[in-house]
C-alpha cells in the first residue's frame, strides 16, 4: 500500500508533463491533475487524439491552468517546438493510462504523435501507469514490450486486481490514485543516488512463544526501520525489509519479509546478506527466548516459571566476517555514550544510532527521532529532533559514503 503525499507545495518547482491515452481511465487523469497542482507542481498535459473520446481538453486545462497539447501541428503563439518544450521542461513524465499501443509505440522506437515525440525527447523520468483489459495487459507481446521499458529504465506502475469496464475481473485496473501519486513524488524529488545498491534493513519488535496464546515482546512500532525502507526505495535501492508484527502498511516496490521470533529474523537476515551492500538493524530484537515454551494454552495451575535463554546477536554475527556496510541501533535510558560506545566496538558496525529513549519526541511509537550516531573514529554526531523520514535520509547519506569508500 502506498504512502499518501506529505505535505502541501510539496512539488514546488517541479514540473510534470502527463500524457493521456484513449482508455476508460482517461478520466482519472482529471484528479491526478488536480492533486498534483495541488502540491505546487506546474502541471502540462498532452492528449492522444484518441484520449481526447474520454476526457475533454477543456478539463484538462482548467485543472491544470496550462494550454492543453492534442495536436503535432497545432500552430503555436510563439517559437518553441512545443513537443520539445515539454519534453525539455518535464522533471517527469508521467503516462496516464498507458494504453498497450502506447507502450507498444515507444518501444519500438516509434514517434507519430505529440505524446510518443515528447517521450523520445525527454530527459526527464518515464512513468507509465497501464490500465487496459486483462487479456490484453497479459498478452505476450504487450509484457515482452514493457519489459523492454524497464531494462531501459522506464518505470511501470502495476495495474491493479478489479472489475474492468468490460465487465470481467482481472489485472489491467488503473493502480490506485494515492500510488500513482505517491509515484511521481518519488522520482521528482529523489536523487536515485542508491540505484544498484542491496539494502537490507530490519525493523519492528521480536515476539518470543510462551504458548500458542502469549509471548513476549517489546513497544517498537517499526516506523524507523520503515522509514529507512521508504526513503532507500526513494532513492533506488533495492530493498529487503525483515520485519516484525507491526500496524504499518505494506511498502509497495519492496520485498517485505514478516518474522515472528529473533531466530526467524536471524535466519532471514543471515541469508540475505550474501548479496547485501548496506545492512540496517533498526529492528528491537529481543535478548531472550522462552525455553520451555509450550504447545496449546498454558493453564494458570502450571504457568509458574519462564526460563529464558539469550537469543543469538545478530548485528555481532553480521559483524564477525562483514563484506557489507553495517548500522546498528541502540536505545537507552541512562549511559548512552558509554553503552552505545561499547556496541560500536562489540558487534564491529560501521556506525550506531543511539537514542535516548527518556528524551521528549525520541523512542517507540513516534514520528519524531531524536539521535547521536556514533562512528568507528572516535566522532559523536549529535542531530537535531526531526521527523523519522528525515533521519533515514541523514543514516542513508552516511552508509553511502561508507559503502563507496568500501567498493
């Protein structure tokens, strides 16, 4: 599920060019229009001429406040080949709905339209977002075409499971609005600063068996290491999140791998960090399991003693033989420059992020984070109250430097 955008002007400076294509969906470009103006961008639509069946110009143009493009040889108020100016003028370029003869058009090569001239001139990012029948978005050809899209960098927005104008149920509905959306803000405001880069971050509390009922676990909500995922897809890593129960939504584009036990989480982060670059513990693990957990409900009578053994320490065994960048967290209530010190140097981490989990708007259950990163070389960085999205960025920017010292 999509993150909904954050805040308003937020594309202020930003202009997105949408390209509308003849299909049933063509009206939804009105409200993607809409928000996007919105959110401060300056928004230029073109129309195929087949588009123009669905939606009317005239929408278009009073949503977006900027001359509608449909035709190549329109006659023009000034000098600028207009394909030319949208194409030169677009931060992104976002297709909506993107029709199989669309894809099909521009990855062959082909430009016979104002919206298919545009595409090729562009140096701006591509972003279709299908919506046509089912058999058809599944068609051979039409799959092998935007394949060919992808190796070349253009981005797809899945379409959607649900009843078709057609009247059948299947995939080729229009993603949701609040996606595509959330899309466009992603590529126009984030560097792809870590394209090709593996990242794998973990997050959220462990949870240890009593019996098939109880367990053991702790307050963290995960909204950090999530954040850290957000904002590493943003920026064109791809992604493995390891995570434990929590009451987020899904990140769309990532791989999300839910663990119950420190043991599951162990095991999954063991096996992916043969191919990782960066690897992230943001997550609470516990320190301990229950020993003589038990099958079934435990009754009152005979639920009398837990033993607890200590769970394996995942970031000290990432850290024995490391190829990877390693970030470690660590959150306190008393001590924390000596016991985050002590993690630095125990588990081998590239750097730790402590928190004070007394300080106001740091800890569980927060948007906020209030943090001191600790490095390898003695230096103590001590960041400002910000929101969890801003320190991801800040943790991202420094395993990047650390990562490409290493390669």
């Amino acid at each position: 599920m999509a993150e909904k955008p954050e805040m308003p002007e937020m594309l202020s400076g930003k202009t997105i060019v949408i390209g509308v294509c003849g299909g049933i969906a063509a009206y939804k470009a009105a409200d993607i229009t809409s928000r996007l103006k919105k959110l401060g961008a300056n928004v230029r639509v073109c129309m195929t001429k087949s588009a123009q069946q669905f939606i009317s110009p005239l929408t278009l143009q009073s949503l977006s406040q900027n001359f509608v493009a449909t035709d190549m040889f329109e006659s023009q108020s000034n000098w600028d080949i207009e394909h030319i100016s949208f194409a030169n003028s677009a931060d992104v370029i976002l297709i909506v709905p993107a029709t199989a003869n669309v894809i099909g058009k521009v990855a062959n090569g082909i430009a016979d339209d104002f919206l298919t001239t545009t595409v090729m001139a562009t140096q701006g990012k591509v972003i279709f977002a299908p919506a046509m029948n089912c058999n058809m978005y599944a068609n051979p050809i039409v799959q092998r075409n935007t394949r060919a899209l992808e190796d070349l960098g253009y981005v797809f927005i899945e379409p959607a499971f649900g009843r078709l104008a057609c009247g059948v149920d299947g995939k080729g509905k229009l993603a949701e609005v609040d996606e595509i959306i959330s899309t466009v803000i992603e590529y126009a405001l984030y560097e792809k600063d870590l394209l090709g880069k593996n990242i794998v971050i973990t997050a959220g509390p462990t949870r240890e068996k009593i019996d098939d009922v109880r367990f053991i676990t702790n307050h963290s909500s995960g909204k950090m290491g999530y954040a850290l995922a957000q904002v590493a897809k943003k920026r064109g890593a791809k992604v493995t999140l390891i995570s434990g129960r929590v009451n987020l939504p899904q990140i769309s584009g990532i791989d999300t791998i839910y663990i119950d036990s420190a043991r599951e989480m162990y095991d999954e982060v063991m096996e992916r960090s043969k191919n990782a670059d960066i690897i992230i513990k943001a997550a609470a693990v516990g320190d301990f399991y229950v020993k003589n957990s038990a099958k079934g409900k435990l009754k009152k009578d005979k639920f009398t003693t837990i033993e607890l053994e200590k769970n394996i320490d995942i970031l000290q065994e990432l850290g024995r033989n490391k190829k990877f960048t390693l970030v470690g967290f660590c959150m306190e209530t008393e001590e924390l420059s000596q016991n985050a010190t002590q993690k630095l140097i125990n588990k081998n981490a590239d750097f730790i992020v402590a928190n004070d989990l007394t300080q106001e708007g740091a800890g569980f259950g927060v948007d906020t984070n209030i943090v001191k990163i600790f490095h390898k070389d003695g230096t103590v960085e001590a960041l400002p109250l910000m929101t969890k999205e801003a320190l991801a960025d800040e943790i991202l920017n420094r395993a990047k430097g650390i990562d490409n010292i290493c390669k």
